[in-house]
C-alpha cells in the first residue's frame, strides 16, 4: 500500500478528480448505448473530426451571448442600484 501513499502524495487533487470522471464516464458508457452516453474516446474522436472553424464559430457566438448577458445585468444593476 505504500504505492498509494506516494500516488496521493504526488498527484494534484485535480488531476485526480478529472481522472475519476472520465473513469466512471467510461465504465457508464459499456452499459449504456452510445446514442444514450458515448464514451470518452468517441467524443474525443468526434470532437476532432468536427470542423475546427465551426467549433471556432458556436464558441464566439456563446461569448458573445455572455457577454451581452452580462452587459444588461451590468446596466440594470447600475440603474437599479
């Protein structure tokens, strides 16, 4: 057991934390169908087989959306007080 310690002791919490998730992500998808849950190396795969201009366009366009969100909540509140 004194491998787990030096693995606790040399591994961020965050680090770990993502590691557990996408490890229950994985062991979640063999039981579920891909169209339900696809598992972490199809939506890897899937990811980079998109377009990397329209991944560039659908994230601009959410930016632009929070920003204009936090634009009006930043007039209403000054208004407001």
């Amino acid at each position: 057991m004194q491998w787990l310690s030096a693995f606790n002791e040399k591994i961020p919490n965050r680090l770990k934390s993502v590691l557990l998730f996408i490890l229950v992500w994985w062991f979640l998808s063999l039981f579920m169908s891909a169209n339900v849950l696809p598992g972490p190396v199809s939506t890897v795969k899937a990811f980079l087989r998109n377009d990397l201009r329209d991944v560039l366009f659908h994230v601009r366009m959410t930016m632009q959306r929070i920003g204009m969100g936090f634009l009006f909540a930043m007039i209403i509140g000054l208004i407001v007080g």
